[in-house]
C-alpha cells in the first residue's frame, strides 16, 4: 500500500524543520514522482528552485518527512471516508533530502517528473531549478484501525505499485 500510495500521489506535504521559524516544523504542498506512471521506483524526486523554503531549511537540517494519502483520489470520497480515518490510508516517508548529482539518475528524475508534471518543463530557468530526492529511512503507513506501521524497507523497496490499487471499488461478497 505505501508505493501504490506514493506512486499514485502527485503531490504530497514535505515537513521540515523551518529554518526561518527556529527549527519549528513547517509543511508545504510540493509536487513530485517516484518514476513515470508505469515505472515507479519508490524514490520520491522533487524539482524544486534555489529559493525553495524545502531548500533554505535542509541546508540547515536535511531530515524532511513526506506525507501522501488516498485522500487524493476520489476513492475515500466515494466509500464516504473521512480523510483521517485509517482506511483512507496515508503514507509518512522520513528521510533525508539530497540533489541528484548522478547524471542517469538525474534524466531518470527529468523524465519521471516531466511526464508527470508537464508545466515543470517550462518554468523559468533563471530560479535555478534542481532535481532532488527524499532518502528514504523510515516508512510510516496507517491503512486500517489498530495504529500504523512501520514498513521495513526492504519490503518497501520490494513492492510494485501495482500489487494493490484500492480505486476498484469492493464487490459484495457472493
């Protein structure tokens, strides 16, 4: 459920500790993409300009959680779930933010993030805008009631997006 949640997700808040507000956690709405639609990796890639708040605090503090959730489809609404309720699943990736300095990996993240994100493609180069990535340490997903888990990265890593897709709504039982 979290790559089908981060791969399936446009957008998604990435918290940091604001190096404008003294180490206060800030969030902020940011688009991204972990590959195009069908090749998702789980590395969530972000193109983000030289005066991005994400910037200005992970040079003071590169810890950085990503939040994404079902809540983004139309799923939740059409089973009449409220966006906080367990099974309108959510998703907390906690890691670190780095650019990407490889240059395969960099026109992976180009083309993960264009396809997905066309407008990208035509803003202003002037802002000095970067590709970057969210390290991944720790997955943290809630999915049904009774807490969250932590999802070993391993498993994470090992996952297709498509292994679930939770947008075919239930059928009865026979």
């Amino acid at each position: 459920m979290a790559r089908y949640l981060i791969h399936s997700a446009d957008w998604g808040v990435f918290a940091t500790a604001s190096a404008k507000f003294n180490g206060t956690p800030f969030g902020t709405v940011e688009s991204f993409a972990d590959g195009p639609v069908n090749e998702s990796t789980g590395v969530p890639y972000l193109y983000l300009a030289d005066v991005s708040t994400i910037i200005e605090d992970t040079t003071a503090n590169p810890a950085v959680t990503l939040t994404a959730s079902l809540a983004q489809s139309q799923w939740c609404a059409r089973m009449k779930l409220d966006p906080q309720s367990p099974l309108c699943a959510r998703v907390a990736l906690v890691g670190k933010m780095s650019p990407v300095n490889d240059s395969s990996e960099r026109t992976f993240a180009q083309k993960a993030l264009f396809s997905r994100h066309p407008v990208m493609a035509s803003w202003p180069a002037s802002h000095g805008w970067r590709f970057y990535r969210l390290n991944i340490a720790t997955v943290w997903l809630i999915d049904f009631f009774g807490g969250a888990a932590i999802v070993p990265l391993s498993d994470y890593y090992k996952a297709r997006h498509t292994d679930y897709s939770p947008l075919q709504p239930p059928t009865a039982p026979p």
